[in-house]
C-alpha cells in the first residue's frame, strides 16, 4: 500500500528541475533563433531587433521600401524554427524639403543633410573618399524618405565641382543646387562654370559663388640679364608678367580702355582696370547681371583710369545684359553701347538707361540697338519650363523690404517678357514669396505688392494685361528651411505659373 505522505516530497525537486530546464532551453533556442534570424537578414533591417515567443518572431527596425519589408517576411519565415512573422519595421520620416550638403574646409569633409539609404551612403562616402583622398570623411548624414528623382545625380554632380575647389560647399534642397567656394585653379574655374551650365537632369541651380584663384605674382629676377646675353629668359618673364596679370605702367586716361562681349552665352571682359576694388566691383557685378552666361575675365590692372570709370564700367554692363548679344566699351571717357534687344519695347528703354547710367566727365554715344529675331513659338508646359530654367540661373531682387525691382534684375525680366511672348494664347499667374521673418500677414501683402511690381514691368512692356495675375503668397510655400539665411535667401522670390 503506498504512502503519500512519505513519497510526495520528491516531487517538489522534480518540478523544480523541470522549470529551470524550460527556462534555460527556452533561451537557449530563442538566442539560437535570434542569431540565425540576424545572419539571415543581414544588412537589410538597420538596427534590428527581435522578440521570440516560442516559434513566433516580431521584428522591427528600419527598411527603406515597402519590398524590403516584404522581403524581410519571407526571409524569416524561411528559417527553420519559426511558425509565425509580424514585421514592425519602418520606414524612415519623410524629409521635406530633402536636404543634403557638403563643406570642404581644408584637410575635413563634412557629410551632412538627408540620405535615403545605406546603398546610397556608402556610394557618396565611397565617392568622397575618392574625391578628396587623404582627407578625413566626417558622415553627418541622417536617413529620411522622399529623396527627389534627381538627388543621386545631384550629389554626385554637386562632389565632383567641390573636388575642383581649394574650399567651400555644395548643398541641395530637394532638387535646387548650392554651390560656393574659392577655384582650386583656373583650369579648374573654368570647369566648373562651363559644369554648372548644363545640370543634371531634374536640378536647378539656386545658387553660384565661384571665385577665380588669385593670381600668383611673378618673381622679381635677382638681377636685371644683358640683353644681348639672355633673349630667352627676357621673352619668359614678359610671358610670366602677362599671365600673372601684374601692374603694367600707367595709362593716359585717354588711352585707358574697357570692353564686353556678349554673345552666344559667354561674358568676354577685356581692357583695363585701375586697381582691386574696381576689378571686383565689375567681376561681382558680371556674376549678378549675367549669372547664366560663361564669364571670361581677361582685364590687365593699369593705373591711369579717367575719373568715374567704376561707376562708367558698371553702368555700361547693366545695359549690356539686357541685350540678347551685343557690346560696350569704354575709351578714355567715350561710351559706346550696341546689339540687340529681346523685344521692340525694350530698344528706348535700354536705351534710356545706359544714357542715364554714365557718369558725369563721360560721354554716352546713342546706343545703336536693333531687334532680335523673334523665337519660335512654344506649348504651355514648355513655355514654363523656360521660364523655370531662367528663374534657375537668375533672381528677381528688390530693396529690402520694399516692392521695389533693383534696376539690375531688368535683364532677367526682359528675358521673361520675350519667354512670355512665345506662348502668347495663355495666362500667366505672377507669385511673391516671403521667408518665414516677422509677421505673415505683412509678408503676404509684400509678396502681393511684389508680384504686382513684376505684373507692371510686364505690361510696360508690352504684355496684354489680361494675361497677367499677381498674387502674395507670403511664407506658406517654402523651397527651402527658414532656418538659414541662405535657406531664406531661396525662399525670397519670384515664380511664375503658365495657365
């Protein structure tokens, strides 16, 4: 007969050995299939996690489409063990604007802004280890979703001018592209103008600061050769001389000269200029007044400039780039301004203007303008995408803070009214943008007086009024962030909408 009382206490060390065996066999086949679920993975999920109850897995983490995430469920449940997959991972946030940049600064790079996934990180930190070798790769960059079509295109683009630069940085905000910074070499100046001109496809250019290298003096000779001992060396040093753009002997101002070129979208500037101040103001000048067009910076320094020749030069230029091709010079203190104006409006007005625009001391002669060929006419939607790419290039600037047009932005409207004029059977909308500064009800009703200001250049110019409507948008529709002035400096503009 059996006896309870004496047999039931060697249960109590069976069960126990039974619990601590579930236990530690439970985590041993749960560790066993969390390490078989990671190499089955690999790198697909970033920071993977996983939750194993019994057979069933839970994973989460971060993919980068709705495929991999997919993807990732037929994978787990390929591995031997697992009776049930949830898949939590996610996407990264969206991005918007999308943003991405890049600062070279001497012996560091700098990797910063948006990237959509770890295939497209490691082909830019690849391409700027290639790019900038020797250099140390700082990577900044955040994942997020909504990459623009064009931003793999663009971040390569915008690598490979920055490899030209001894220094500066590149940036994009969803497909409009930043670029500034010091040429490594003229060669490589001339690169990248010729570079910026033909963007990849779906980019803007919001933006281009480019600085020509400065000239290298050349070395003075430890003693001055004989003649007849030393041809060669004499004939090498003027060369020298000429290329380092030194100071040549001073100029009776009647013989102190100034020309511009411009045609089939290249700046020629040739002739003198009296010191660096002046020779900056021109060159900046050039940038602004024709920032789509190549600049080809061929002025010598002489002293001996006529009085006002600054302000002569400058004048000169800003009626220049409202020509479609033509020309200016200067002459001792004669003026003289030719070529062909975009529309029949514009010839009196140019004409006006570059009169008005010469100084006292100076004479103008009356600028000879004729009248370009009218362009064939174009579609709606090709209508505004020559209007995009001008606004690319270009900007419409006004005072600070006022609905007034700078008379230098008169060479881009001119070009917009002969754009407006090849699709003359639609509308066109007129918007001001503002940033994000001060009060909004104040930024709308000055983007509304600015988009108005553009609707009367327009008509003055011969644009049917009927076509034409302004509005003020003010800061609700950002290119860019607010928190940058050259996020703000983007947001500031013009935009015009084909009906």
């Amino acid at each position: 007969m059996s006896q309870p009382s004496k047999w039931w206490w060697g249960l109590i060390p069976l069960a126990i050995l039974w619990i601590l065996a579930t236990i530690f066999t439970g985590q041993s086949i749960n560790s066993d299939l969390g390490s078989r679920l990671t190499s089955a993975l690999g790198a697909s999920v970033q920071n993977p996690a996983f939750s194993v109850s019994g057979r069933d897995v839970a994973v989460s983490g971060t993919v980068f489409s709705p495929t991999e995430a997919s993807q990732i469920a037929g994978t787990v449940d390929q591995v031997w063990g697992v009776r049930k997959v949830l898949i939590d991972a996610k996407e990264p946030d969206v991005a918007k604007p999308f943003n991405w940049g890049i600062t070279h600064e001497g012996s560091g790079v700098v990797l910063t802004g948006n990237v959509p996934n770890p295939t497209a990180r490691d082909k830019i930190v690849s391409a700027a280890k290639t790019a900038f070798s020797g250099a140390e790769i700082k990577d900044e960059m955040q994942y997020a979703s909504g990459a623009p079509a064009a931003y793999d295109g663009g971040v390569q683009f915008g690598l490979a001018q920055l490899a030209r630069l001894a220094k500066g940085s590149v940036s994009l905000s969803d497909t409009s592209l930043a670029i500034s910074g010091t040429a490594a070499t003229s060669d490589a100046y001339d690169a990248i103008t010729t570079a910026l001109k033909t963007l990849p496809q779906g980019l803007t250019l919001a933006k281009s600061e480019i600085t020509a290298p400065a000239p290298v003096a050349a070395a003075a000779p430890a003693a001055a050769p004989t003649p007849a001992a030393t041809p060669t060396t004499t004939a090498a040093a003027t060369a020298v001389t000429t290329a380092a753009n030194t100071v040549a002997p001073a100029l009776a101002p009647s013989s102190f000269s100034f020309d511009a070129l411009r045609e089939a979208g290249k700046l020629t500037l040739s002739g003198n200029y009296p010191d660096d101040d002046a020779h900056g103001k021109i060159i900046d000048a050039a940038k602004s007044l024709f920032s789509s067009d190549e600049i080809s910076d061929e002025l010598k320094a002489a002293p001996g400039a006529p009085d006002g020749f600054a302000a002569a030069a400058l004048g000169g230029l800003n009626a220049l780039s409202r020509l479609a091709k033509g020309s200016f010079s200067l002459s001792g203190t004669d003026a003289k301004l030719s070529g062909e104006a975009l529309y029949n409006g514009a010839v009196k007005s140019i004409q006006d203007s570059f009169a008005a625009a010469i100084p006292g001391g100076f004479k103008a002669t009356p600028a000879e303008i004729a009248v370009s060929a009218p362009a064939a006419a174009v579609d709606a939607p090709n209508c505004q995408s020559l209007l995009n790419t001008i606004l690319s290039k270009s900007k419409i600037n006004f005072d600070t803070g006022k609905a007034r047009i700078s008379p230098a932005s008169s060479g881009v409207l001119d070009t917009i009214v002969a754009t407006i004029g090849r699709c003359p059977g639609n509308a066109v909308e007129v918007s001001g943008h503002t940033d994000s500064s001060g009060d909004e009800a104040a930024n709308v009703a000055l983007s509304e007086q600015r988009a108005k200001a553009v609707v009367t250049y327009l008509t003055d110019a011969g644009v049917p009024a009927g076509r034409l409507t302004a509005v003020g948008l003010g800061s609700s529709r950002p290119v860019a962030s607010n928190d940058t002035d050259e996020g703000k400096a983007l947001n500031r503009r013009i935009e015009f909408s084909v009906k």
